[in-house]
C-alpha cells in the first residue's frame, strides 16, 4: 500500500500508461518496483493507497507485492474472499461507493491496519492465460471513483498483465495460475540455492557506489547481473555505457575510452567523446576487462583513482561520475602473476567480487526452469506458440554437462523451436554436442613435428575457428581467449 496526498493533472495518467512498459521491462528488483508502480498509480486517480496484488502460482492466495505496507509486512487472500478476492475470481471490475454498505467488502484487513476503507476501485490484471492479481485503489479524495478512473485503471491493468507477460515475472507452466517469481531480479531466471547468495550481494552492491567484478564463465549471465546493479542503484535514471573489451581494436581501445581531440592522429578529422564521458552520472560497466591491453590498465587505473583522465591529443584535465562495473570469464590473478595485467588495477577492481556460478553448478531444476522459460520467449517471438519439452528431450537437457552456461541452453531452445516441425520437442532438435566439446573435428587435428610452438598454436587456433564455421566468438570462447587474444595468435 502507498499513501499519496498529492493531486496530479489529469495527464500524469497519460504519463504513467507510457512510461509503465518502460518501468517493468527493467532489470529491476519486484518489490522495488511494485512500490513505485502502487505510488504512482495512487497519485494519478488522486487516491490515499493503491495495492497491486499477485495470485501466488504455489499457494493460489492473492499476495500483496509492495513493499512499504505501512501497518503490517504483507496481505494475504484467497481467491474468492473480499472485494480484490472477487475480482481475482470473477475478471471485473468493482467499484465500491461505500465500502461499509459493500457485502463483498472483507473488513479484516481494516481490523489489521486500523486504515479505515470508505471507497475502492478494483480491477483484474488478466492476461491471455489467466488472471494473474488485481490493481486495488482506495479512498479518492474528491469522493467516490467515476466511470473515467475504471477506464483508466482497466487501461493500466491491462498494461502491468502485457508487461509482465514479457518478463520473467509470469507463470511457471503456462496453464498454471499465478506468477511464480524465479529470482528476485526481473529479466533474471534463477531461482537456485547456488544464486541466493549472488542476489544478496547484488542487492548490497546496488545500494552503493563501490566498483564491482564480475566473474565467471562464458554464457552465466554477467551482463544480466551489472544491469541488475546499474537499474537498482542511485544512478538507474542515468546512462549505463557498456564496452566490450573483446571487440575493440587495440589501436582505438583508449581513444573508445577516453575519447580524442581533433587531430589527434591520422583520421581524427573531429572531436569524439569516449565511453567515460558518456556514461557521465552513470555507469560503466567493462565486458572481458581480461582483455585490455597494458596501456590503456594504465589509463584506467588513474581513472579509477581519482577520476580523472584526458582524451587523446588532448592537455586538458576532465573529471567524470561514474561507477564502475567490470567483467571477466578470465582468472585475472592468474594473468598477474604472467605479468598480464596490472596487480594495482586488479585490486582496484575488486572492492566487490561476484562469482557467478555455472548453469552446471546451479542443478537439474533451475536447466529445467530455464529451458521453459526460453521455450515460452521464442515460442512467443518466432510465432511457435504451445511447443513443449518431450521426455527424451528433457533428459538430453538434465544429462548435457552445458560448457557455454545459460547461453547455450538458450541457443539449444530457439533452435529447437525453429527447427522441430511439431509441438514436441524431441533431442534432435536441440543440437547438443556429446559431451560438451566444440562440433567439428578439433580433437582430430594433427600437427607434425618440427612446428615451432607459435606455428602449432596458430594451426590449432585455425583448426577451432574451422570447426565453428568461421564464428570466431564461439571459437574464443571454446579456447577461453577473447577475440582479441584470437587476432593476435592467427596473425602471430
């Protein structure tokens, strides 16, 4: 429940339908964000409290999912009891005159709260499957809810059930009822022991502005988790600028960073801003930093030091806000005790460590969890709507060691979808290897002797970028090196 005393004109209404899809398609904690949603929804009606209610898909109760109830930690009804309950069974809306004259009016939560309920607007979240809660409004100020606040709240019901659909905050079979939450994070599917304790800490680095290393392997989702952190700390309403160390040229990586003046080498015809400037209030957030070359660790270090940093060509001093997020699938203290990276700018990076876990390490249940939650997005996207997970090939799925983490099972699933020709999805479809290795023929290659070690590295390198049809990322990451690091062996 949110309390509201303040008035809005009448196009703070308009307001709140668009910018709703936006609110809810964040990497955004629930609560957080039900709490925002409630408050608004209670200024634009110009009403004391709006309550957004989920039917909880394990118990079938209506919960209440704001966070800041002001008198007790959570509501709880069953379908069917009270006004909110009756919505939730029935589909319409219900607008209550006065609460104390109202039969279905449930006084319990009243007794509970010492709030006491004079006028209510109730309408269903319904999607094409079910109805999934009710948006609950009480008290308007200036008296009883009219005909243009049901069209507006029927509206904005209408729009939490599509933007819900679309996230991962739906149902956990699509013919059940409710919405089962997997994972704290919307946009993050994961309700595991093994990521519990990666929620905790994501929920503690966003509350500060403490530079964060992510590590873990190819495919776990890092991107996911730093866009978690961005979208639930201060800086949210501020740009989050992502480089990808990967995929810069070693000759332009400083100038992508920090930005160049005119003239400042062969080309430069005009001042260009770099990626440090832009995400200015923001955040920065650094994929495969293992990539970086020497150079520019040392540029990055004195940023990070006093935030600080000149463009290319450039004489003049220039400061940016930003907080730093980085990434790596790399043991970057490996690559500081081969001299590979610089021990100060290691240590500057990881004031906060998050290891996230592989998909292997997280259990057959959350493969199985992910594999239909992909199964529900691409079915939806490429217009392949009711295919299922026939029982073969679920064992393929629970049976896969997955080397490439949640980004192969999501590639194994759309594939699936595209390629099965019926509703049932059977292993064939997915495009597992056995056991895991790289398709082609790299454990096949032979190398005679007499090769120096850079010529047999370089016939291997080429080798696996022939087994993955010329893809050199799937190469990159088969052989755990960045593109980079993949350019420099075949040209070496």
């Amino acid at each position: 429940m949110i309390e509201s005393q303040v008035v809005p004109p009448r196009d703070q209404r308009l307001s709140l339908l668009l910018d709703l899809g936006a609110l809810l398609a964040r990497e955004i904690e629930l609560d957080g964000l039900l709490e925002a949603l409630g408050r608004r929804i209670a200024r634009a009606l110009a009403a004391d409290r709006a309550t957004v209610y989920l039917v909880d898909a394990e118990s079938g109760e209506l919960r209440s999912r704001v966070a800041d109830l002001p008198e007790i930690e959570e509501i709880r009804l069953p379908v069917g009891q009270g006004v909110a309950g009756h919505v939730a069974e029935t589909g319409v809306v219900l607008n209550v005159k006065d609460a104390a004259r109202e039969p279905r009016f449930y006084p319990g939560v009243d007794a509970a709260t010492g709030y006491v309920t004079q006028t209510m607007l109730v309408a269903p979240i319904r999607d094409a499957r079910a109805i999934r809660g009710v948006v609950q409004v009480l008290n308007k100020h200036s008296g009883p809810f009219d005909e243009e606040d049901e069209a507006f709240l029927l509206a904005l019901a209408a729009q939490v059930a599509q933007a819900l659909d679309a996230t991962t905050l739906r149902a956990a079979r699509p013919e059940g009822r409710g919405v089962t939450v997997r994972g704290p994070i919307n946009h993050i599917v994961g309700p595991s022991p093994a990521l519990r304790e990666v929620y905790t800490l994501i929920g503690r680095a966003a509350a500060t502005d403490a530079t964060v290393l992510l590590t873990g392997e190819t495919g776990v989702g890092k991107g996911l988790f730093a866009r978690a952190i961005h979208a639930n700390s201060k800086r949210r309403e501020e740009p989050m600028v992502t480089v990808d160390c990967t995929t810069l040229p070693l000759s332009l990586v400083e100038a992508e960073l920090f930005g160049h003046e005119k003239g400042a080498y062969t080309g430069a015809d005009r001042r260009v801003v770099g990626k440090v400037e832009l995400a200015e209030g923001g955040t920065l957030f650094l994929d495969e930093i293992g990539e970086l070359p020497p150079s520019a660790q040392a540029k990055l270090l004195r940023f990070l030091q006093d935030r600080t940093f000149e463009r290319i060509g450039g004489r003049t001093t220039l400061k940016s806000d930003v907080r730093l997020l980085a990434a790596t699938h790399r043991d970057l203290h490996a690559l500081v005790r081969a001299g590979a990276f610089r021990e100060d700018l290691f240590y500057r990076l990881r004031v906060v460590e998050i290891a996230i876990p592989p998909l292997r390490a997280r259990g057959g249940d959350e493969v199985v969890v992910l594999a239909r939650h992909f199964l529900d997005l691409y079915g939806r996207r490429h217009q392949r709507p009711g295919r299922t997970l026939g029982k073969d090939a679920l064992a393929a799925l629970l049976s896969h060691p997955w080397p490439g983490n949640v980004r192969e099972l999501e590639h194994a699933i759309e594939r699936a979808v595209v390629l099965a020709p019926g509703e049932v999805l059977a292993p064939e479809h997915l495009g597992l290897i056995a056991g895991g290795g790289a398709p082609g023929n790299v454990s096949d290659v032979r190398l005679p002797l007499g090769l120096s070690l850079a010529e047999a590295e370089r016939r291997y390198v080429d080798a696996t970028i022939a087994a993955h049809d010329g893809n050199l990322t799937r190469a990159a990451e088969t052989l755990e090196i960045g593109r980079n690091t993949l350019r420099r062996k075949r040209e070496s």
